[in-house]
C-alpha cells in the first residue's frame, strides 16, 4: 500500500519533489507534520488542519499508550476514526521520550522500562511491542524504538546509542506483520558524523521503507545540526522519504529541503501560537506587544488564512492578554498555514527549478544575514 517515488530534482541544490501513497491518501513532499501528540492537534479541529492545508500529521504512540490507552483506540476503530481525521497519520515510538523523560526511564538491551508521568505506574516497552502498539493504532507509518542521546554525550554514549538503536530496529523490522502499515528506521549516534554514517549505512542494509534522522536538535549548536544532517543524508537512498525529527523554524525547513529531506514535523508553529508569537514572511511577530494594541491590519496583508481573513492584530493582542482560548485558536490556525503556505511554495519552487533563487530571497525576508548563512555553509 505505501509506495514513494521523486517526481523532481531541483537542478542547484538536493531538494527535491516526492509524492507517497498510502492507505489514507497521498502526500505531496517536501512536507509538513502538525504535531498530534495526544491524538489532537492542540487548539484545532481536523475540519481546520484540512483548510490550512495540511496533508499527513504526526501522533505519539508513546502517549497514546499511556493515555487513553492502545485498547480503547483498537475498540473506537482505530486512530482516523477516534479522533475525527482521515488523512495520514504517523507515529513517534516514544523514542524521544525516552530521551527527555530519562529519569523515569531505565534502558536496557531488551527494551525501556519506564515509570508514567502521569501516575507513577511500571511499564515495560521492547521495540516488538511498541510495533504492535503501533499496528494496533492503524496509523498509516509507524517509527522503530530508538535510543536517543543529548547533544552534549560523549561518543562511547553516543556509540552505544547507536548500536542499540540498529539491533533494536533489525527487531522491529522481524516483528512487523501489517502490510498496509510502513516502518521507518532512525539513524542516530549523537553529534559524531563517523557515527552517523555508520548508523545510517547499517538501517540502509536492512532496507526499510523510509528512513528518518533523529537525535538532533537536542542542545546542540544548530549550525552543527545541519552540519551533521547533511553528513548523514548523503548516506540514504533515493528512492525512499527522509525525514528530519523535531525541526523546525521556518528558515530551518527551506535549508534541510535544500539538503534532500523530505518530511519534518516541529511543536514550534502550535506552541508559539497558543504563547501569543504569529510567524510572518518578515519572521516572528509578538502579538502581546503594546504597538499592536491600536493596529487595525491583520498579521499579515498578503495571507489568506482565516484568521488574516477575519481579524485585526488589535483583537488578536486583546484576546492574548485577556487570556482567551479563541487567541490559541486564532494565532494557531495562522500559524500552521503559514508553514503549510511556506511548504506549497517550496514545492512550486522546486517544480519551477528556481528553488535555490526562493530559498535565498525567502531566508533574506526573514532577517537572515549574509554572515549568518554563511554559518550553515556545508
């Protein structure tokens, strides 16, 4: 059922144009992941993720797990129809969690055993269950359990890390059994680029579907980040998505397209929303400010979004100090066409072969510096 092909390469740079179809619809990439954590995109209704133009969202199983629970999700039909959206899902394992959630965690060669943040309780998760968990939800791609470390651990961590994380996903790929379900593997091994390769050479072998990058992000510096990225994405094939975890700004997702990644997901465009901060062509707006509290323009002129449709900057900042839940909902939806507007244009670009010439003019608008580009120079 999941079939990805590139349709386009743009002739300057790496980006280039895919089209993946699974059980639930096909997706255009490069794209854009709305975070669905909790089975929810916060602040927005599935009717709405569709109308900002979004294609494929990202849910936790991790979460889902704990709360409500696999069993219940099973019982409602499965995650589409539970909770109300029927475009691709993708699942995080709670590989990440593992990471930011270290203290309640004890890692071992069999799997993660873990106390629950929200009660205390004892679980146990092996790289087999969390496919089973996954397969459960009848999402339409599911991620492997990997073993994530922070950007300041040392390179026997980061080793160790990375071997564990190939052994457990040659254990996922055996226990697989949906063949309407992809499984993605992850390279990782830290900030140490002899590792990355080596991470990303070895899930290549055992020829998944799709391959993600993940384990960066994670304090260190973002110049390195995208150092590392383009080491790594080098070492994936062609003929299968990329997908970058956990990135990013808007100018962080026109230079890792730049790069030949495929798919991101990031929590910056729903959290800064719901905080009061508008992302705009000329970057991060703070509609709490006192200079908005008289101007009658929308967010920005040339969006079409409903918010920018409907609404002054003036009301926007009233809401956002008043403390209104309609100011989550209102600086969310302008927030997620911005990206999923930004992603369109990406690939008309790409498909016009002036992709480079965009990203330049693009990063430009959004204050970025001729010396600070040159920081992120490969």
């Amino acid at each position: 059922m999941f079939h990805f092909m590139v349709t386009q390469r743009d002739s300057c740079t790496h980006a280039r144009l895919g089209r993946f179809r699974t059980a639930h619809g096909t997706v255009t990439t490069p794209a854009f992941m709305p975070v669905a954590t909790q089975g929810t995109v916060k602040a927005v209704t599935p009717r709405e993720l569709h109308e900002t133009g979004t294609d494929i969202i990202l849910a936790n199983a991790y979460h889902l797990y704990l709360r409500p629970g696999v069993a219940l999700v099973e019982r409602a039909g499965g995650l589409h129809r539970f909770m109300g959206w029927d475009g691709p899902i993708l699942t995080d394992s709670g590989g990440y969690q593992v990471f930011s959630l270290r203290t309640l965690c004890r890692v071992t060669e069999e799997g993660v055993q873990f106390r629950s943040h929200l009660d205390g309780s004892l679980h146990f998760l092996t790289p087999e269950a969390v496919v089973r968990l996954q397969e459960r939800l009848g999402v339409d791609v599911a991620m492997v359990l990997d073993d994530c470390v922070s950007g300041q651990a040392s390179y026997a961590e980061a080793l160790r890390a990375q071997e564990l994380t190939l052994r457990w996903a040659e254990r996922a790929l055996a226990a697989k059994t949906r063949q309407d379900q992809a499984l993605f593997a992850i390279v990782q091994g830290g900030v140490f680029a002899d590792l990355r390769e080596a991470s990303a050479r070895a899930v290549v072998a055992l020829d998944f579907p799709g391959y993600a990058v993940g384990g960066l992000s994670v304090g260190e510096d973002p110049a390195l980040t995208f150092k590392l990225a383009a080491h790594t994405v080098q070492f994936l094939p062609e003929d299968r998505p990329r997908y970058f975890m956990g990135v990013g700004t808007p100018a962080q997702l026109v230079r890792y397209v730049a790069l030949g990644f495929d798919l991101f997901d990031c929590v910056l465009p729903t959290r800064n929303g719901r905080n009061g901060t508008l992302f705009t062509r000329a970057g991060k707006m703070n509609i709490r400010r006192a200079v908005y509290a008289d101007d009658p323009r929308p967010i920005e002129e040339s969006c079409a979004c409903y918010t920018c449709q409907h609404f002054s900057r003036a009301y926007l900042r009233h809401l956002a100090v008043a403390g209104e839940i309609l100011s989550a909902r209102l600086n969310t939806l302008h927030n997620l066409y911005f990206y999923q507007q930004l992603m369109r244009e990406i690939q008309a670009a790409v498909a016009a072969g002036r992709f480079a010439g965009f990203a330049r003019a693009f990063l430009a608008q959004q204050g970025v510096t001729q010396a600070e580009e040159a920081l992120w120079s490969v």
